[in-house]
C-alpha cells in the first residue's frame, strides 16, 4: 500500500462518519507537491521545509477545527515518510497549522510549505501548542483560530494563491 492510501485511510479513520469538507488526497499531494518545491541543498544536504500552512475557508473551520490535532499529526507523518523515502532531512520535527483564508470558498483550501530555521520552528510549534489548548476548550463553531494575513502569509507575499479543493 502506498504512502497516500495509508494517510487517506488513516483520516478517514479520523473523520469517521463526518463528511469533510475536501479531499485529504489532494490536501496531500498538494503537501508533497510543495514540499519538493520547496526543498533546498544546503552544505550539501537535502533539507525539506519543516513548516506546512494549510488554508481553509472560514465555513469549513468550525467542521475541520475538533481534528485539527490529528489531522496536523497525520500530514506530518505523510511528510516525514515522503522526505524518508527521498533521503530528505528537516531542521525540526515538521510542523502543520491550519489557518482560515477568508478568500476561500467552502471545499476549497491552499498549502504552502516554508524553510524556516529551527528556532522559527519552534516557536511556531509553542503557538500551535497554545493554540489547541484553546480549541479543546472553545466549541468548533467559535475557535479561536487566526486568520490567515491577506492576500497570503507574510512570509509568501508575491507567491501566487493555489487555492485547491
């Protein structure tokens, strides 16, 4: 069984009988996709972005947000077995946020893969960590999640949206 038949099973898993608002085999390959774009050669080494945005419309967050912490986990294992596959390495153990982008229509959703360094990521993952502690005690309809910057996260400014879905 491939890589993307595990984690589309895995989710499914996840979702149970809840309908997701897109298809996780294309948030997927869509992660895949960008992280070999994003894959750099440094001092000789093969180094894959260790940060993943997910966007999504602000309709679907209230479905999506209870598995938010599984959902963020299992793409991070995806990611983790691709880079393995390709002898990849990460400056940290990767990381994947969800984010709502008011620009997206329900269905619809973008992901970006960064390089960022390992104090970067870190911090990140503190914010991602206070962030869910949040959510375990917000109801879905009323996360707390942020908005996306507009028109893209800053760190992307000038890249073209790939809104997906």
């Amino acid at each position: 069984m491939n890589f993307l038949s595990v984690f589309e099973n895995r989710v499914s898993s996840i979702f149970g009988a809840t309908r997701a608002p897109f298809s996780f085999k294309k948030l997927a390959k869509q992660a895949a996709g960008e992280m070999e774009d994003q894959t750099l050669v440094i001092n000789g080494v093969t180094t894959a972005p260790a940060l993943y945005t997910v966007l999504v419309a602000n309709e679907d967050d209230p479905l999506l947000a209870p598995f938010y912490p599984d959902l963020s986990r299992e793409v991070a294992e995806l990611m983790k077995a691709q880079a393995n596959k390709k002898r990849y390495t990460f400056v940290g153990e990767p990381l994947v946020r969800f984010m709502i982008d008011p620009s997206l229509k329900s269905g619809r959703f973008s992901v970006f893969a960064e390089n960022v360094d390992a104090p970067t990521l870190g911090r990140l993952y503190e914010e991602e960590r206070a962030y869910q502690r949040g959510l375990s005690g917000a109801t879905p309809a009323r996360s707390q999640r942020p908005e996306a910057p507009s028109p893209s996260p800053a760190p992307l400014a000038g890249r073209p949206s790939a809104a997906v879905g």
